[in-house]
C-alpha cells in the first residue's frame, strides 16, 4: 500500500536518490529547507521512496509545482495521477482552486504528462537556462 505524506528528514536520502538518476544535484540543505516547510510530498511504500513532488506557494497567493520525480522503477503505474490528486485536495482544502507548473520544451514525457492531466498551456517564458513552458490547471 502506498502512503502519500509530507516529506520528513527521514525521507532525505531517498530523495535524495531519485535526484542522482536524473542529475539533479541540489545539496541536502536545500530538500531539508523545502521538507521544514512542509513544501515536499512523498509516496511511500514500506522503507522506499517512489516519487517526491517539491511545490511551493509563490507571491503568497499562486502554488507552483516545481518538481514531480518518480524512481524510474515505478513510472507507468499511476503514481504520478495518484500524486497529483493528493497534492490538488491538499491545495483546495487551503482554498487555492488553481496551480501552475512548468517544463522544458524538450522534456517530452512532461509535455505529454501535462496534456493528460488537463493543464493549460500559459505560455513561454526565455528563462537563464533556456526555454519554459508554464501551464495552470484549475481544480475543485
């Protein structure tokens, strides 16, 4: 059985790990910071972390998803919709009724993950490691 939660300390080396498959080499400090304030949820299933979604609330009023990574092992078993709807109650309770996120252009299983799940594209942004694609998806 899968449990969807906040991130504790005890969560950080399997986070950790899912960041070394896909190069992500943000140090410790910086997943401690976002798990302190409650900005990282996790799926466990007994000891191993499946995925972990990093999200924050930014001008104090717009939640972003900044991450969404899942162990390479797990990927094409509903994870991510199973995530995504923990993370969207999580939001609506606190009376948000829409989030945005971004990709690359070039990350196509993002793309493709983005359209699935109903997101709209907001537009291009020229940012200083190249192009992102933002979308919003309204929820309730």
């Amino acid at each position: 059985m899968t449990d969807i939660r906040h991130a504790s300390e005890h969560d950080l080396d399997g986070i950790m790990t899912i960041c070394s498959i896909y190069g992500y080499n943000n140090p410790p400090d910086f997943h401690l910071q976002q798990i302190s304030h409650w900005e990282i949820l996790v799926a466990v299933e007994g000891l191993d972390i499946l995925w972990y979604l990093l999200y924050q609330i930014i001008w104090w009023n717009t939640p972003f998803l900044a991450l969404l990574q899942i162990h390479p092992d797990y990927k094409q078993q509903g994870l991510g919709t199973e995530l995504l709807a923990a993370f969207e109650k999580k939001l609506f309770g606190l009376g948000f009724t829409s989030y945005i996120s971004s990709t690359e252009p070039s990350n196509t299983w993002s793309l493709i993950f983005h359209e699935k799940k109903w997101c709209k594209d907001i537009g291009t942004l020229d940012m200083s490691h190249g192009k992102e694609v933002f979308f919003r998806k309204e929820i309730g």
